[in-house]
C-alpha cells in the first residue's frame, strides 16, 4: 500500500523529508505546505508536487510529516491529528512537556499514528549497538554532539540542550533500561556549550556535552562496560569494541616479563541514511497500525529529561555556609 504523504514546513529538515517521500517506492508525495510560499512553491517543484495550504494539504494526506519550528509544534501537529492524519512530529516533540503531552492526547483521541523524529535511533551505528547492549554491564555512557555555530538560517532559538543534547538524551533512554535519579549541569552563559551529569538509579553514569562553538564537528558515544569499552561515532556510522585479552606472563631469556593486548572488534554497521530508515519506519507503522519505533511517549518522557537539565543549568548555585568562630 501506497501511503500519500505530505510536509508541513519545508525549511531546512522538511525540505530533506520532501526528497526522501518523493524517493521512497512506499509513498506518494501529494504536496507541502510552508509559510513561505515562494519557498513552498520551490521545494514542490523540485521534487514533482504542488504548493498547499494546509488544510488542502490536511484533507489530500494519509500522512504528514510536521517540520516546522518547535515553537508551533503543538498547534500544527494537533490540527494534523485531529483531522485523523497520523502524523510524524520533528524532535523536540514540543517545546515543553504540557505541549508534548497535549500532542499525545491529540493522537490517542484520534486513534492515528503519531511518531517523534529522534533521527540517531536510526543512525545504523546506533541501531547496531541497541542490539547487544543487553549484554553489557554497563558503568558509563558518555555522548558529545560538537560543532561550530549555525550560520545557514536555521532556527535554533531553543538552545543546545533542546536543539542538540536531547539527541544524546533520546538515545541515552533507549539504552539505559533505568529511570534518571540525578541531574547536573553547567554550561556557558549564552547557552551554546552545555554539559551535563544523569545519575541513573542502576548506578550507570551518563555525561552529555552539547556545543555550537566548537571548530569540529564531533558527533560521538562511547558506552564504558565491565569488560569493554564501545565506540561509535555518528557521522562514518562505525562502531568498535574493544576488550583487553587475558594477560600473560613469559619467560625471555630468564626474564618474566608481562604481556596484555587489546582487541578491536569491529561489527558490522549496515548503510543507509538514518532519515530515509526515519520515514520509511513510520510508513510501515501507518501502513500496518502498529507502534512506531520512537512513540509520543518517548517523546515526552525524553523532553521532560531535557527540561530536568535546563532546571539544573538554571539554578542558582548553593551557597557556602557562613563562616563561624572558634
């Protein structure tokens, strides 16, 4: 089955998703809608559509994708669900957890499929550590997502935790079967470097650092286990395990001397553009009613960590207690 799609906002992402529905065999791209109209018209020529308004767009779709500025998530996505479009929602799902909440309800009224883009948990590096990470005793996970300041007109008003940390956030909360007891953070007064600490209950550390100053672009997870360390970085989408093999004591010449070596496995990481993996796994949930990879409540809960590390990277600092005299 052919699912007819559209896009709400074709902007920098929603151009992307534009391409890849107009590529996919499993979808017909029926239109997009932008504020911007001459923009609109643009992208629909570009990939062999038309230009909407959105309610036109609304009544034509099965299926939208909303890729407009998080601060009109919660009106764009909900008009969507409540015209019974299922609909897949940019991360962050809105831009705080009572938005995010009332897109959910939206979609359970509407009985539609409502999706949240949190493109790195189909970053194939990623997928490929998901499936052995039950079999880590896991200590630490670290994630850095780095780069210079934007300067191609995108919106990033709601910061770096929102726009790049909650990334690592999402992807942390796949990993880590445990709720976040603690959380610690620290970061630049214009919010454009920010790093944090969660505290899971199981003991396991997470560290986050977020940066739009950064002359290098870095996109990494290490995840630090009892007998291993794993590796992955995003953008060559690779993974490397490594392990220490049992040492060894020799006998040189009378001398004993000791002997351990690492070992660098590396697995295989399938290709493929984490986007087009993206959309094509909400096609199948729309197509065949079924749960989606990253559900509204994922969103939520993932959010509600992002709003738990801005609280922390806002409060005031404790102060030393007073001096006191012998």
């Amino acid at each position: 089955m052919t699912v007819r799609v559209g896009v709400l906002g074709v902007g920098s992402m929603g151009r992307h998703h534009a391409r890849v529905y107009a590529e996919s065999p499993n979808a017909e791209l029926v239109g997009v809608s932008d504020v911007d109209e001459a923009n609109a018209t643009e992208v629909a020529r570009e990939y062999g559509t038309g230009a909407m308004a959105t309610e036109d767009l609304l009544d034509a779709a099965d299926a939208v994708s909303v890729a407009v500025p998080s601060r009109y998530h919660l009106p764009v996505a909900t008009e969507a669900l409540e015209s019974g479009v299922h609909t897949l929602v940019e991360k962050p799902l809105a831009t705080t957890t009572a938005d995010a909440q009332a897109i959910v309800d939206a979609a359970d009224a509407a009985g539609v499929v409502l999706q949240v883009g949190h493109i790195e948990r189909f970053n194939p590096a990623v997928r490929t550590v998901s499936e052995f990470v039950d079999d880590l005793d896991i200590i630490a996970v670290e994630a850095r997502r780095l780069g210079p300041p934007v300067d191609d007109g995108r919106d990033v008003g709601d910061g770096v935790v929102l726009d790049l940390m909650i990334h690592d956030l999402d992807v942390l909360s796949s990993l880590v079967d445990s709720p976040v007891a603690d959380v610690n953070a620290a970061g630049s007064p214009d919010d454009q470097y920010v790093a944090a600490t969660l505290g899971y209950e199981n003991d396991v550390v997470g560290s986050l650092t977020a940066s739009r100053v950064t002359q290098r672009k870095v996109r990494e997870l290490t995840v630090t286990a009892t007998d291993c360390i794993v590796t992955v970085d995003y953008i060559d989408r690779s993974v490397r395990i490594h392990r220490r093999t049992r040492p060894e004591f020799l006998v040189n010449d009378g001398d004993l001397r000791y002997r351990s070596e690492q070992v660098v496995e590396r697995p295989t990481v399938d290709n493929g553009e984490p986007l087009k993996k993206e959309l094509e796994a909400f096609l199948e949930a729309v197509r065949n009613g079924t749960d989606p990879v990253v559900s509204g409540r994922d969103g939520v809960s993932t959010l509600a960590l992002a709003e738990r590390v801005r609280t922390a990277l806002n409060s005031e600092p404790i102060p030393d207690p007073p001096a006191t005299s012998d």
